[in-house]
C-alpha cells in the first residue's frame, strides 16, 4: 500500500459562466500584473502606469498577456508537456497470487500458497524512442504557440490600421464636409441671381449629403475597430473607454531588407516551418518505435510456492514470439505517416515562398502607387495655393476657390487610400515573414510569445 500514498486526488474544479464572464469583464490595462509582464517583456520599468499612450508594441504585450487564443495555444503545450511524462513511465511490475488446496493429504497441510510477480522489461530502446517522438510534439506544440502569438500580433495590427484609416477619413470628410457646405451656400445665392442651373445646385447638394454620409460611415468603422481591438487583446469594449492611442504605424521597409534576405529569414525562422520540422522529426521517432516494437519486451516472472512443507521458489520468464506478426502494419503506417508529413513541410516552404513573393511585389506596387498620388496630391496643392493667390489678386472669386479645394479634399481621401494600401501591403509582407518590421525583432518576438508558455501569469487567465 505504501506505492498508493503518492496517487494523485481528483479535484472538481467546475466551470461557473457566471463567474467567468465577471473576470473577463474585470480585465483592464491598469492590471498590475500587466504592468509588471509589460517591464519584463521591454526590460525596462514603466515608470508612470497606467501608460498614458498605447502603441502597437505595448498593445502586443496586452494582447499576449489576455489573449484567450493564446491561453488555448498554451493549455494545448502543456498537454504535449504532460504527454512526455506519461511517454518515460516505466510500465509497474504486476503480482498474481494462487493459493492451492491438495484433498489427497493434509500432512503437514493441505494448503498450497503461491506468489508470481511479472516484471516487465523493454528491449530495443522503446522507452527512450518514445520520449522522443513525445519531446518533438511538445516542441511543435511550443512553436503553434508563437504561431498563435503571431496571429494575434497581425490581427492587432489589423485592426489597428482601420482604427488609423477611420479617424483619418473622418477629419477629412469632416474638412470637405465644411467646403461642400459653403459651395451650397453660394450656389443657392448664385441660383436666386441666375448664375447657375437649378441641377448644378441639386448634384452639389446630393454630394453634401453623400458627404455626410461617409463622415457617419467612417464614425461607425472607428468604433468598430476599436472593439475589434479590445476583443483581439482580451477585454471587453468598455476597457477602452478613455484610453488613448497611437495608431502610427511606419510604412517603410527596414533598409538592410533584401528579397533574398526576406526569402531566408522566413525559410530558416518561421514558427509554422520550424514546428513542421518538430512534426518531421516526431514522425521519424515513431518510425524507430514502430521499428523497435519488432524486437519482443521480456517478462521476468520470479514466483513462490509452500508445497508441503517446502519453500520452493522458481524463475520464470515469458518473451512473445514473433512468428505470425512482425509489426508490419504499424511500421507500414508510420512510413507513410512520415513521407506525408514531409510531403506537408514542402507543401508549406511553396506556400511561404509564394507568399513572400506576392507579399514584395504588392509591396512595391502600393509604394509606386502611392508615389503617384503624392505627385498627384502635390499638383493639387500647388494649384489650391495658385487660385488662393488669384482671389487675393482679384482675378478669381471664392467660388473658384471652393471648387479647387474640394478637389484637394478629393486628392487627399484618394492618397489616404494609397497610404492604407500600402499599410496592408506592409502588414502582409510581416505576416509572410513573420517577422515584425518594427521595433519589435524577430529574435525578441520568438522569445517573448515563447515565454508566453510560462509567464502570462495565472491572474490573467482565471
């Protein structure tokens, strides 16, 4: 009984949605355990808390502090974890007890007690095979986790462009709002004096409206950005409410960036490339498994008897015999299993390749379409400042005026989405090297979502 006292307890741990919902409701970015896995993941103290400005670098610690999908990456390692340890148990000898009963004489008793214990052994290295196959899951297991990590990094991002594009349309259409409005004011005038057509004040009219109906439209898109925001970190809506932040985001590539160096970056340090490789090598061991389980385990039987008056004791041992089946099938199975996982890790190198390429050449195609509009942009401005310049001279009135500069407001709605494009193009470039392009490294990256796998503390997921 002795073997029993270290047997674990069942521990009901039930799930009350109530209560649940209450914590999640409760989460927040003043939290002091974010503020203290925020200094470690920067490796410097946050010297006023809760921060006054929110970014996208101190967003992705938020985000990988809450995240619930980073929690369900996690809760899936520690059962490969947990699987490498059932993987080096030893299999527990067992023991038989037959007790016998002779009727033929009593002399000096009828009773014949036996004992048998059966000790198992493996052969072949089956154990150290199998806690290998277990170690390579548990490293794929460790990578999905950065993988996941990634995946909440892009959607932040993500989300924090349309919050950028949102509030920049908005001050826009609120500026060419305020022109189109004065344009009306004057038509009207110009229509009771005849100057011009009733239709011309009806198309000014109908485009105030539809102005009026963007700047409501780009209201609603920053509102839902900034939920979709929250819901990517981990909290609730209302843990937004009064917290500023800096949708800056660069547009330009790091200067030492290549293709080819982007090529081998992506290729050699890719979570989803590096947990295939794991995967590769778990299929490897459990070939060798598949292989070992040829070679027959041992079963040492040492055992007892009281026969009569004598002690008589014996030595057994009991080995399969493997002349009906040699582990065909499963062997069979785990080649194939093999190939096709290395049939999927080339499958995957296409397909990041492929992306990379798309990812440079949409790059390069919004960066000379935005070049354009600031051409376009700069045409715009110059003749804006020329007609401003006629009407101060007399030689131009305010209506020409309003005219030129609502084709500058145009001008620049049409350059905000040159600008976005490029954001997006950026974004997908990272998201196919996953690798951050800004003060974020990649090397940092790996070992910040890494540790996410032990240090998100236990206060943010209840």
């Amino acid at each position: 009984m002795a073997g029993l006292t270290g047997c674990a307890r069942f521990e009901e741990r039930p799930l009350v949605p109530a209560q649940t919902a209450s914590q999640l409701e409760a989460r927040s970015l003043a939290a002091a355990g974010l503020r203290k896995f925020l200094e470690q993941t920067l490796g410097q103290p946050v010297k006023t808390w809760p921060l006054s400005e929110w970014n996208l670098t101190t967003l992705s610690v938020a985000a990988f502090y809450y995240s619930p999908n980073l929690a369900v990456a996690r809760a899936q390692w520690e059962v490969t974890v947990a699987d490498t340890r059932t993987a080096a148990a030893r299999p527990n000898p067992s023991v038989t007890a037959t007790p016998g009963y002779d009727t033929t004489t009593s002399i000096p008793s009828p009773w014949l007690p036996a004992i048998a214990f059966d000790w198992p052994v493996e052969t072949a290295g089956k154990r150290g095979k199998r806690i290998a196959e277990a170690r390579e899951l548990a490293n794929s297991a460790r990578w999905d986790i950065v993988t996941a990590a990634w995946q909440v990094r892009s959607n932040l991002r993500e989300a924090l462009v349309d919050g950028q594009v949102a509030e920049r349309r908005r001050v826009l259409l609120d500026q060419e709002y305020q022109l189109q409005q004065q344009l009306v004011q004057r038509m009207e005038q110009r229509l009771t004096a005849g100057d011009v057509a009733r239709p011309e004040l009806v198309a000014a009219q109908i485009a105030l409206q539809k102005t009026s109906q963007d700047r409501l439209d780009a209201e609603t898109h920053a509102s839902d950005a900034r939920v979709r925001l929250a819901g990517i970190i981990g909290l609730s809506a209302s843990a937004l409410d009064g917290v500023k932040i800096d949708y800056f985001l660069a547009t330009k590539l790091p200067t030492g960036l290549t293709e080819p160096e982007a090529r081998r970056v992506a290729l050699t340090s890719r979570s989803d490339i590096l947990g295939a490789l794991a995967d590769y090598a778990a299929a490897q061991d459990d070939l060798k498994l598949e292989i070992a389980k040829q070679y027959p385990d041992v079963h040492v039987g040492p055992g007892y008897q009281y026969n009569q008056g004598d002690n008589q004791w014996f030595l057994g041992a009991t080995v399969e015999l493997p002349i009906l089946d040699q582990n065909q099938g499963p062997i069979a199975s785990a080649e194939a299993k093999r190939r096709l996982t290395a049939a999927k890790f080339m499958a995957l190198q296409s397909q990041v390749i492929s992306e990379i390429d798309r990812a440079v050449s949409g790059y390069r195609l919004a960066q000379t379409q935005a070049s354009s509009g600031e051409d376009l942009l700069g045409t715009e401005q110059q003749q804006a400042s020329a007609t401003q310049a006629q009407v101060a001279a007399g030689a131009a009135d305010q209506f020409d005026a309003l005219g030129v500069q609502l084709e500058l407001a145009s001008a620049n709605l049409a350059q905000l989405d040159n600008d976005t494009t490029v954001q997006r193009a950026r974004g997908a470039l990272e998201d196919a090297l996953q690798y951050p392009l800004d003060s974020l490294t990649a090397e940092t990256f790996k070992q910040l979502a890494a540790a996410t796998a032990a240090t998100a503390a236990a206060e943010s997921h209840p």
